[in-house]
C-alpha cells in the first residue's frame, strides 16, 4: 500500500490492522509481523506471528517460512535453523522449509545439512529447479565436485533456460572450471551468462510465496 512505499511503517501498521478477517487477513497479518522487523523490533515481529491461527498447512508453513525469514535477516541464523527445523516437525518433507533451511544451512557453513536437505526435495520432485541450481552452484562454490554440480545445473538450465539465477549458476560453474583447469562448459549458444562481483539469491526470499 502507499504507506510502505513512502517508508511510513507506522501508518501501513494501522492500515493492516483494520483486515480483521477474510481472505486478506493472514497476508495483513504478516505484512505488519515484517514491517516491525524492518523497524527492527523482530520480538514483536514474531509476537504477531504467533497470534495468527492458521487454517490450513500451507498457512502454517507461511508462518513457519516468515518467522525463519526475520530470525534470518536480523542475523540470527540459528534461531531461524530451529524455527524451520521445527516446522519440518510438523510438515514433514515439505519442500519449502527443506529449502529454507538449507539456505540457512549453507549461509552458517553447515553444507552437509544443506547438501542433504536439497537431496531430499529431489528424492521427492526431480525436476525442482531451485533445489537444483541450488545444490549444483553450492557445490562448485565449497567443493571442487564440479561434474556432479554441473548435472544439477545443467538439468536446471534444461527446465529452466530463461532463468537469470540458473545461467548465473552455470556460469559461475564455467569460471571454476576455467580457474581449475578444468573445459568449460558452454550448454547452449543463446544463453546469455551474467556475471557480477555478488552472488544472487537462488530465488526470492523465503516469506514471498514464490
């Protein structure tokens, strides 16, 4: 709403609050859960989060993936580990908060757990792109398995090829290789590789719904 755009938190707050029920109140109830994160009161934050009923296990995992999402950004990367360890308790093998964790897996060095959590949405959907361009750009970042990450990415690049995050994988991947005195792979002549002096996200942030 305006009030967000034009950085008056404050105001936005009180606009949500006035969505009491309906379709509308979950998103209302997390939308203020963030803004008080931004304002960097994240107790609140979590406070607000707790306070919301949810009615069905994809709002559940909602909750679970925005209150993750602030522990994480406030910097506290354990506390959100346990808040997504926690919501797998509940949605066992759910394939968001897998890959939540594992990003916050990765972002604490764990990258066994990572590794492991990435397989997982595999064993369960072969062809999600994001656990594998994840898995296959985390594994030519902190190893040298470059073969095993470029059949990751390169089957993330077949079901995906206009993904900036996966060409940015690949070539990202084609660098170690090169750096390593390794071929480089070049999987197809209209893929444009972008590279930056940053890592991009694999996706949007785990709160977004994407």
């Amino acid at each position: 709403i305006a009030e967000e755009f034009h950085k008056d938190p404050d105001a936005a707050i009180k606009w949500y609050s006035k969505v009491e029920r309906g379709e509308k109140y979950l998103e209302s109830q997390i939308r203020i859960a963030l803004l008080l994160a931004s304002k960097g009161e994240v107790d609140q934050a979590r406070a607000q989060l707790s306070a919301i009923a949810p009615r069905s296990p994809g709002e559940l995992m909602r909750i679970y993936l925005v209150d993750g999402q602030i522990l994480r950004d406030a910097g506290r990367s354990q506390d959100a580990l346990d808040v997504f360890t926690k919501g797998l308790k509940e949605l066992p093998d759910n394939a968001d908060l897998l890959y939540a964790r594992a990003m916050t897996s990765e972002k604490m060095g764990n990258y066994a757990m990572m590794e492991k959590d990435l397989k997982q949405v595999l064993a369960r959907d072969p062809d999600n792109v994001d656990a594998l361009n994840a898995l296959g750009y985390s594994l030519a970042d902190h190893t040298k398995r470059y073969q095993e990450a470029l059949g990751y990415i390169k089957r993330a690049l077949e079901l995906k090829p206009d993904s900036f995050f996966v060409q940015y994988g690949m070539g990202e991947l084609s660098t170690r290789q090169l750096s390593g005195g390794g071929e480089l792979f070049t999987p197809c002549a209209g893929c444009q590789f972008r590279f930056g002096n940053s890592r991009p996200s694999h996706r949007g942030a785990v709160g977004d719904g994407r």
